[in-house]
C-alpha cells in the first residue's frame, strides 16, 4: 500500500507541478501583454487571426512592394532626365565658351583694323601735306602696292595727281590702272575718318 500511495502522491506532485508551471506561462503572458513589455501586445495583435486577414497583409504587403518599385523607376527616370540635362548644359557651355572666343578674337581684331585706320589716317595726313616730289619719291620705293593705291586713294585728288605726275611714267601708269581696279572698294578719304590723329 505505501507503494501505491507513493505512487499516487507522485502523480498528484506531478499534476501540481503540471498546473504551476501552466499558471506560471499564463500568468507571464498575462504580465507581457498587460505592460506591453517589449511591445508583446502590438505584435500579439499584429498576428494574423484568420487566413481572410493573413490575405490581406500578404496583398497589403505586396501593394508596398509594387509601390516601392514605382518609387525606385520614378527615381531612375528622374536620376536620367538630370543626367541628359547636365550633358545639354555641358554642350551649351561649350557653345558659350567657344563663342566667348570668337568675340575675343574678333575684338582683337577690330583693335588691329582701328590701328590699323589710325595709322593710314597718319599717313593720309602726312602724304597731303608732303612736296609732290618728295612723296612721289619715297611711294616709288615702296615695294607693297596696295599700300602706295591705299594712300594715293585716300588723299585729296589735287594732291594725287601731282604726285603721280612727279613719278616714272610706267609706275604712275600701272598704279592708276591698279587704282582704277581697286576701286571697287570705298576710299577712306581723310574726311571720311571720324577720329582724330594725335
């Protein structure tokens, strides 16, 4: 009999340790859900409860996900039209620098050209109020001809012809046939000049 009692008591020691141990988790559970420790009680209620509701954070989930690959090609289109803009501004800064340079070069040029005039202008000066002879002299030995036509060209006629007059016959001759053919393009005549020799 003390066998069977035995026998009994363990079973009923058993059972009591059984339901502490049940009560124990129960009561754990219990404590975790009320206190929301470690947010127990938001992802208790953020278990699915029903296959209907599994479904649905499994379709929400996926409505994020295609969103979210809207998001990343929306980006990728945005990150290529900046890329297509940022080479249209390269090339248009290349246009614009190497038109800066023309401008630059063309200025320069203008400053050679308004030299240039301020030296013909000198020496329009200087050939109009020069002995015929003397200037007949010295246009003679001038090897470069559009020089010599440049001046006789732009100086007062009166003084012209008397310089042409007091040269060799045969250069004189080849110069008014020079003159004649360049003059095509518009004399400058020291009147037409609009700047002053210093």
């Amino acid at each position: 009999m003390d066998e069977v009692k035995k026998e009994k008591d363990r079973k009923g020691i058993g059972f009591l340790i059984f339901v502490a141990i049940i009560l124990a988790v129960l009561v754990t559970f219990a404590a975790l859900f009320i206190f929301d420790i470690a947010g127990f009680r938001h992802r208790i209620k953020s278990l699915p409860t029903s296959t209907q509701d599994a479904d649905k954070q499994a379709s929400d989930e996926e409505e994020q996900m295609d969103e979210i690959k809207e998001q990343r090609e929306l980006l990728e289109q945005q990150r290529e039209e900046l890329q297509q803009k940022n080479s249209e501004l390269d090339q248009r800064e290349n246009t614009i620098a190497e038109k800066e340079k023309q401008i630059e070069e063309k200025l320069k040029e203008l400053e050679e050209l308004i030299g240039d005039e301020k030296k013909l202008k000198k020496l329009i000066k200087l050939y109009n109020e020069m002995d015929a002879a003397n200037a007949a002299a010295i246009l003679e030995q001038i090897e470069e001809r559009g020089i010599v036509i440049e001046i006789l060209s732009n100086i007062k006629s009166d003084q012209a012809a008397e310089i042409l007059s007091e040269m060799d016959a045969n250069i004189a001759a080849d110069l008014t046939i020079e003159m004649n053919e360049w003059g095509g393009g518009e004399a400058v005549n020291e009147d037409s000049l609009d700047f002053e020799v210093e």
